[in-house]
C-alpha cells in the first residue's frame, strides 16, 4: 500500500475527514516528506574523496544541526552535533563531513545507536586515528506525550581510538568548542 493512502486511513481512523479542504493534499504531502525523511537508506549520494595530509591535530566541527526519525514511535527528535576526528593520513572535506551525518540521519534510529552509526560510517570511510562525537537532541515523542518534557535534552557522547586511550585529547576537544 502506497504511503499516500496509508495516511488516508491514518487519517480516517483519527476520527478526520481526509476529503476536507484542508487535508485533501496532505497524503501527497506526507509521502514527500517521508521521503526526505528516510533518504538515508538510500546510497550516500556524493563522492566521499578524501586528501592525503601530515596534519595530526584535531578537525573538529561544532553544532551541526540535524534531525532524524525515532524506530519507536516514528517522531522526530532533533538537535546539534559535536563532532572531531585526527586523521591518519587522510581527511574529509569538511563540508562532506556535514553531509555524511546528516545523509545517515535521515533513517529509522533512536539517538543512541544513532551515535554509534556516524562513528562507524565515518570510521570505514575516512579511517582516523580516533574519533569523537556528542549529540545533544530534543526528542517530540518525549515533549509532545508520554511523560512530556519539552525542555530536557538527551545527550550521547562516544570516543574512539586516540580519543579513547589519552583523556587529554577529549579535554583538548572541548575545550576547541567552548572557544
Ligand atoms: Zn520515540
């Protein structure tokens, strides 16, 4: 059954009339939507060219938005992510980094797997020396119902590598960000 008529019946069943004005183009709508909003089982769709370096410092980039969809209860959560690597030789185009996230975001996740993925995606493409990422988000399954908390956000945090055996670094990647 297309997603179009799925929301139909959602729609339906919610006690609505789809056939109202105001809703009539809203199935069409939706399945738009959720095409966007699962794009990322799709192939990532840029090159991911990586340059030769001797550069052995941090490469960090701070407070990348995104959003990506619960499994539980197929709401969106949405927040920042803080994210640093040290490469071994090669490295990403910065902006590449961006849309390597936000690519594997637009999946079916909940945030701590999430978490676990970009650091494996990154790591299998870009092979650094360690890798560090923070995701703070805002969950509207936890705002909008249930316990229903608009204000407290979930924090993630996972380190790899270089980042895992020598604290400082972790240290030094914070410290890049609050500056
Ligand atoms: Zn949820």
């Amino acid at each position: 059954m297309s997603i179009e008529k799925l929301i139909f019946q959602l729609l339906e069943n919610v006690g609505e009339n789809p056939k109202r004005a105001g809703l009539v183009k809203t199935p069409a709508r939706v399945a738009r939507a959720w095409k966007e909003w699962t794009a990322g089982y799709a192939p990532f769709p840029h090159s991911l060219t990586l340059f030769s370096t001797n550069f052995d410092g941090i490469i960090a980039r701070k407070g990348i938005p995104f959003a990506s969809t619960c499994e539980h209860h197929l709401a969106h959560y949405s927040g920042t992510i803080d994210f640093g690597y040290i490469p071994n030789k090669q490295m990403l185009g910065i902006s590449k980094i961006i849309r390597l996230i936000q690519h594997y975001c637009a999946r079916l996740t909940v945030q701590e797997d999430l978490t676990k993925d970009l650091v494996e995606k990154f790591e299998v493409a870009v092979k650094p020396k360690g890798m560090i990422i923070k995701i703070s988000a805002f969950h509207s399954c936890e705002s909008s119902r249930g316990v229903s908390m608009p204000n407290v956000p979930t924090i993630t945090f996972l380190a790899t590598g270089i980042f895992k055996k020598e604290k400082h670094l972790v240290d030094q990647f914070y410290h890049l960000l609050s500056s």
